[in-house]
C-alpha cells in the first residue's frame, strides 16, 4: 500500500477512517532511544503520518485531539501510537506535527542528493544512513576520503540545490523493467507492490519510501560536518541539511556572543588569545605543582625533625594533588607512621581522594571505621589504602577517632 503520505508530502491535514483500535505496550522509538510505552495502536483507512522506514523516523501528530507519539509499519498498514483509544468506525482529522516532518524531508531528501554526488562523482558509494535528532550522516564503503573531496561534494550540492532542480516521484509494480535503472538503499523489505522511485532531475533515481521535498531549493543548503571513523572498512560523513544549517548557526553565533563577553575581545582574535591563556595555565599549573613539592617535603621535614616522632598525621587539603600526598607517603613509610591524607574533588560537592598508610596492626584496627565514616570505596594494597572518599566533610570525625585510638594504644 502506498500511505498518503508519500503520494503527497505536504499533505498536512486528512480525514480517514479507524479501521482498528488495540492496545499494546510496544516501546516507542525516538532517534534511536528506546521508551517504555503502554497504550493504544490505532490502524487507519490511510495515512498522513509518515510510519519509520528507510532511514527516516515516525512522524507525529494528532488524530482529532489525540496525540499519536509513533507510526510503525507493519506490511501494509500503518500503526499509530496514543495514550488514548479511539472508536473503531469513527472518523479522525489527522493533522501532522510540520516543523519536524519538513525537518525530515529536508533531511532526507539531502541525503539522496548527497550519496548521488558522492557516489557518481567521487566514488564513494553510500552503504547506510542515519537521521538524528540534530545531524546526519551518511555511512561511506571507504576509510580514505580526502577533504577535497568532501569540500567539492559540498559545493556540487549546493549549486544544484540554487539552480532548483525538481524533485519527482514515480510508482512502479515490482516486477518492472524499469527499476533496474534506479538505485535501492535501505528500502523496507515490506515495500514489495508498488514501489516509489526519487527521481532528482537527471541526477539521480532512488527507490525510497521516504518523504521528500518538489524541488531542491526547498533544501536551503546543505553543510558537510567533517568525517569520523565508522564501521570496519567505512566512514561516515555527518552533515546537516536547510532549518538545521539555520539553527547551528544561531547556536554558534550565541556562543561566539558569549565567549566575546568572557574574552572580552573581537571575534577574530579569540584563537589568539585562547592559545595564549593555555600556554600561561600550564605554565601556572607546573609552578603550582613545584610549590606543593616543597610544601610536601616542608610536611616530612616537620615530622621527622619532631622530637618525640608523633605516631600519626593526618591532613586534608582541598587543593592538594595526587603527586603532592604520593610525596608525603613515600618520604614517611619508612617511618612506622599512621598517615591519613585526603583532597576534595573540584567538580564534586563533598567527594574526594583518601590515602591510608602506616604499620599494619594500625591499619587493620583503623581502616573499615574510616571508610565508613567518610564513605570512602577502594581497596588496601602494598601497606597503603587508596580510593575515593563519598564525604570528606567528615574529615574531622576521622582525625577524632584516630587520636582515640592512639590515646588508648
């Protein structure tokens, strides 16, 4: 059955019958992430909502005031997914969620365009696709694609999509000769009786039960988002198409509005002094380290010069590093001392790194009533207890118990 939907795409509103109504709790897909559903599947005379296929994802909308959250087809009817039951014989006014099916023809019709370029002009056939929620990327049969190629593909596109080339459709049976002529890439395996061709002017004919737009100048343009590593053997090609070339843009600008307010500097020299900023960080960064090596060997000198030795120490520094605490335990454990030392991590209220180290009767007798109290989680190895800390607010409690305990030794 050919849905409505694809014998006209800009079909925005029609009146159809509900043949079935049943419910079911089949998940629900959105871009690839998969939902817990328990609802109703109503099944239609026919259909403007466009049910998942070829790459392309659901349609939603509305059938009277009821939302449909998913269209699946299922041979040759199509499924669409409510909350709600429907009365079976009734009549419903199905209206189409616009803004993201123009997104998806745009999309879609983008990609017939760019794997047609791609592969008659460059030699790289396209194996499979894939539209999500904000970029696409068609997946290339090589793993050396050069940018040249991707730059020249980009411009070809565009060219075509400014001259207005038109965008028809053709309906054939299966069994015609003249299907021999068309390209097929990820066409349904139910789509077996009538079969609809993209034609793209004389640049290419597609089989496909996708929607698309009448004419390439409905694309707007098209913009080549870089390549990255795809399955063994591929690569794919990420890329935007029309409203979604508009709205990245937007998105950038407001970024670049807002890094020139931090920078406070023109645009153009954001790089600048971005590579400035991180060459005087890591400068900054190695003399922080050098002062908490002295600082630390400052800490082991104390204790070591005490006159009595004490018999534990304990620190928590919040700025502290893991080199910084490494150096304290390595110039002490030789020194039969308990040492406690812990640092809060920067990006976690309240969670950090805790090191335990010393004699091991002290260890065994100290060690659980620590971990519990600040929440830590690791594991006692080589005469040293390392790992994180769920609470290190709790810091105080521990120095208490400690100083119980060699009160009482």
């Amino acid at each position: 059955m050919v849905f409505k939907c694809q014998e006209d795409s800009f079909l925005r509103e029609y009146t159809s019958k509900v043949l079935k109504c049943e419910k079911t709790n089949e998940s629900i897909v959105e871009y690839g992430k998969v939902s817990k559903f328990d609802g109703y599947q109503i099944t239609l005379e026919n259909t403007i909502l466009f049910p998942a296929g070829g790459g392309q994802p659901h349609d939603k909308g509305w059938l009277n005031d009821t939302e449909v959250l998913q269209v699946l087809r299922k041979g040759d009817e199509a499924l669409h997914f409510t909350l709600e039951p429907i009365t079976e014989g009734s009549e419903v006014v199905q209206k189409i969620d616009w803004q993201r099916r123009f997104d998806h023809m745009q999309q879609h019709t983008g990609q017939h365009l760019l794997s047609a370029i791609l592969e008659k002009e460059h030699n790289l056939p396209t194996t499979s696709w894939w539209l999500g929620a904000e970029e696409c990327f068609v997946e290339l049969d090589s793993t050396t694609i050069k940018y040249e190629n991707i730059k020249t593909a980009e411009e070809r596109c565009n060219k075509l999509i400014s001259d207005g080339i038109s965008v028809n459709v053709k309906f054939f049976k299966a069994n015609d000769p003249a299907l021999n002529e068309a390209h097929t890439r990820g066409l349904p395996k139910d789509c077996i009786d009538t079969i609809r061709v993209i034609c793209i002017g004389d640049v290419d004919e597609n089989m496909c039960c996708g929607t698309h737009v009448t004419n390439l100048c409905q694309l707007q343009m098209i913009k080549l988002l870089g390549t990255e590593p795809g399955k063994k053997g591929k690569t794919n090609l990420r890329f935007i198409v029309g409203n979604r070339v508009v709205k990245t843009f937007q998105k950038m600008l407001d970024r670049e509005k807002a890094l020139t307010g931090l920078l406070k500097n023109e645009p153009s020299k954001h790089e600048e002094l971005v590579s400035k900023m991180q060459k005087n960080m890591k400068l900054s960064n190695k003399n922080l380290q050098n002062v908490l090596a002295e600082l630390a060997q400052c800490q082991i000198d104390n204790i070591k010069n005490s006159n009595p030795k004490p018999k534990y120490f304990c620190l928590f520094k919040r700025e502290s590093t893991p080199e910084f605490n490494r150096i304290i335990c390595k110039g002490l454990e030789s020194d039969d001392i308990f040492i406690l030392l812990a640092s809060e991590d920067p990006d976690k209220t309240k969670e950090g790194q805790i090191i335990l180290q010393g004699p091991e009767v002290h260890c065994n007798a100290l060690g659980q009533q620590i971990m519990d109290t600040l929440k830590g989680k690791g594991a006692f190895k080589n005469g040293k207890f390392q790992g994180k800390a769920g609470d290190v607010s709790n810091f105080n409690k521990c120095t208490k118990i400690i100083e119980e305990y060699f009160n009482n030794v």
